[in-house]
C-alpha cells in the first residue's frame, strides 16, 4: 500500500515500537482525512486539522494554512456535513490559522451561524506584532526556505503577499490560563503553557485521555530554538510534557506527524522531549552560571547520544545548537560576551584590515577553499564572509562564497540551516550573475 494512504495509527506504531523510521514519511500532507476514533478524524495538511464530532456540531482543531484551508474543508465535507461550531487555534502561527477564511466561507455557504472561534489571549496581540512586522516576517521566512530578500533589480521587486492574510479570523473568545468547555455534550480543557510560542494551547479530553497537543509534538526536533524568529521557550516546553503525561494521557494528537497511541509510546516520545530540551537547558543555564561566554557553551553543550538518532526528534527543522542560543537569550542579554562585540567597528573596516594583513583578498578566498575541502567548513564560511565583506564586488569571492555555501547546505539536516545557507549562497550569485554555473553548482550539492 502507498504510505501516504496508510492509516496513520498503525505506521505511528510501527515507528515508534521500532525505533526507526526506514524512509517512511511521518509527516505527511496529502489532506486526506482519516478517522482515528470514533467521531475524531485528522485531515493531515500542513498544520493538521482534528476534528471532533458532537451533538451540536463539528469542534476543529487549528485550520491548516492559507493555501491548505479550501482542500481541509473539502476533505472534512466528505466526511460530514454537520455544521462547524466551533474552531479552535493550537496558537497563531500562519500555518494554523491561515485557512480559516475557508472554514468561515463553508459556514456562510452553508447558510450555518459563524463557528465561536477560541484561541489563547496571546494570539491577538501576536497578530498585532504580524501587521506590524509584515515585510520583516516575509523576509525572514522566504530566508527559511531559502530564499533571498526581494531587491527590485533582481525581479523579486514585486510586493510579497501579506504574511497574515486579510481572510484570517480573528478569534472571538479567549482566555488565559485554562479553559474548561463542553460542546454537544463533548467535555474538554483547553491548557495554556509557552513553549513554540507565547499563546500556545493544549486541549485535554479527560473521558478519552488524550491531548490535542498543537505543535507541542510535532515529529522533528522542537521548533525552540529558531534563529530568526522571537523567543522559544525550552524549558516550558518540557514542563508542558511532564503536565501531559501527569494528567494521564494515552494519546497525543499532534499539529504535525502522525498521532501517538498507548501509554507506553506516548511516555517514550513525550519523555523524549522533555529529557532533550531539559538537558540542553539545563547544561546551558549550568555554563552561563559558571560565567562562560555564549562561544564557549554553544560549543560544548550537545544532546545526549542516546537522544540523536530517535525519528521524533530528527534535526530535520530546528536544531539543539539553536536551542542552545534560545536559551542563552531567554535568561542573558544580546551581547554574546566579545568585549570587541559590544560596541563593534563595521565589519568592512575589520575585513579589509584582515585582507590587508593577508596581503590580498585571493590569499583569504584560497585559504576559505583549501579550509573547506579539508573538512572545516564553519571555518571556511568565516573566511569567506570577511573576503566578500572587505571586497563586496568581487567576483571570485562571490562565486567561492556560493560554492561553499551550496556545499554546507548540502551537509545540514535542518531546514533552517538549509535554508539560510541556500539563500546566501544565492545572494553571492546574483552578484556574479552566472546563471549556468548557479544550476551546475546547485545539482552538484544537492545530490
Ligand atoms: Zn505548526
């Protein structure tokens, strides 16, 4: 059978009672609904929408992102045509709330009253912080994905979409710290804890143990430690685990991946989590408060062996050395403990004072070269960004910085360093303009 058709519980089992994933997807957006229980289904999309049928209606959970929103309604109006009364968001990242015009729009069709849509207090103001910070927000995501920042003269000049889309629904009700609710005689909690973000949610089904946990699971490594994005908050995120296996959950029903069933897998891969982010912070507060500096802990700190290899916490996302920085942030300051970085000269005097004392800036693009061929490339990307910083026009730094750029791509895991190495690579190209060897250069490191 086509693993994309597999129902989802029984291939979370297997990876999970195995340990391995053996190239089977486990994050999945084919925006098929299956049922997982009775009256509980999953479309999984990109977030994933639960959804819960009641006496009075259908309760959804989160609404899948701006261009997922019509193909989830679909595949949910395939299932049932009972009205949506209410829609829940896990918090309010663009994935999980950016198809909620479509869920509005059904409603209207329908000729059914608007679904209550409730969400953590949090969630607003963050979408205050969105319009605020539209073409930043833009930007930095295109950079995750590895895309450069628009410049009129490259033909990226036409305006970005808005990042929170018109058509969002603004949630009517919110709440702070718990929430205890009961729709068509369906009884539930929802649970406010930071941990991803600031307005996340919880929901807890104490009848049918089980938590719809957002992104609090998500099968890769926590989104916590971000290196574009606002403060994560690691050490919540692990107390919210501990809360979710105290109050007795046997099933997780995650925003990505596929759902965990039985106690004892949910105990493993929750347990998981937490140990992970525990660890980092831990060890991470543990050198701050002995008074090292930001270069010598990301540089020390790692993750346990034994917590490397598991398929729920593949670096495939995030990573623990961002982590390990989010941490450093949430309880330090901005300043990295460089006494030269407190108030720093411009980074084209100090190049170009390098390329002087090198003698030219050839000596120091060899030297990035002849680094990264050997094997250091965190060494290789230091010499070429002070090549291209003290000579900006230079087309040889520029096509060595998109060589080196393309091969360190090619050796992360993370879509986020994946992302940000592409896009310098591709700034450097658009330097030197030459489309033929930009194809080669990428076929050759993408392989
Ligand atoms: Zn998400």
């Amino acid at each position: 059978m086509n693993d994309e058709n597999r129902h989802p519980v029984e291939l979370s089992n297997e990876v999970i009672d195995s340990g391995r994933v053996d190239g089977q997807p486990v994050n999945r957006f084919n925006q098929q609904l299956t049922e997982i229980d009775d009256g509980i289904a999953v479309v999984e999309s990109f977030s994933h929408c639960w959804i819960q049928k009641t006496e009075e209606g259908l309760v959804c959970v989160d609404a899948s992102g701006p261009q997922a929103g019509t193909a989830v309604v679909e595949s949910i109006r395939k299932w049932s045509a009972d009205p949506l009364h209410t829609l829940i968001y896990t918090h309010g990242h663009i994935d999980h709330v950016g198809g909620s015009g479509a869920f509005l729009s059904d409603s209207k069709e329908r000729k059914h009253n608007s679904p209550n849509v409730v969400a953590h207090e949090g969630v607003l103001p963050r979408f205050d912080r969105y319009r605020k910070t539209d073409g930043w927000n833009s930007i930095i995501n295109r950079r995750q994905f590895g895309g450069i920042r628009p410049i009129a003269n490259f033909g990226l000049g036409k305006a970005l979409p808005k990042f929170l889309p018109d058509e969002v629904v603004e949630p009517n009700q919110t709440y702070r710290d718990e929430l205890a609710m009961t729709v068509g005689g369906w009884d539930f909690e929802l649970r406010h804890a930071r941990g991803e973000t600031d307005d996340h949610t919880w929901i807890w089904d104490s009848k049918n143990k089980a938590v719809f946990a957002g992104d609090f699971v998500t099968w890769v490594f926590p989104n916590a430690g971000n290196p574009q994005k606002v403060q994560r908050y690691p050490i919540e995120w692990a107390a919210a685990m501990r809360d979710m296996l105290d109050a007795g959950a046997e099933k997780i029903y995650p925003a990505h991946g596929l759902p965990i069933v039985g106690r004892s897998r949910v105990e493993q891969v929750l347990g998981d989590i937490a140990e992970a982010l525990e660890h980092l912070a831990d060890a991470t507060l543990e050198l701050m408060n002995e008074g090292a500096t930001l270069d010598q802990i990301i540089h020390e700190v790692d993750l346990p062996e034994h917590l490397k290899e598991k398929p729920w916490l593949a670096p495939q996302y995030d990573e623990p050395e961002f982590v390990v920085r989010n941490v450093y942030r949430q309880f330090g300051g901005w300043w990295d403990g460089n006494a030269a970085n407190l108030k720093p000269a411009p980074q084209a005097q100090v190049s170009q004072e390098i390329v002087q004392i090198a003698g030219s800036v050839e000596v120091l693009i060899d030297r990035a070269q002849e680094v990264a061929e050997s094997g250091d490339i965190r060494l290789a990307c230091h010499l070429i960004e002070i090549a291209v910083a003290a000579e900006p026009f230079h087309e040889g730094a520029h096509r060595a910085r998109a060589e080196i750029y393309w091969h360190r791509r090619a050796a992360e895991r993370s879509l986020m360093s994946k992302g940000i190495f592409a896009s310098a690579a591709r700034e450097s190209e658009v330097v030197f303009g030459d489309e033929t060897d930009q194809k080669s250069m990428r076929s050759r490191s993408e392989k």
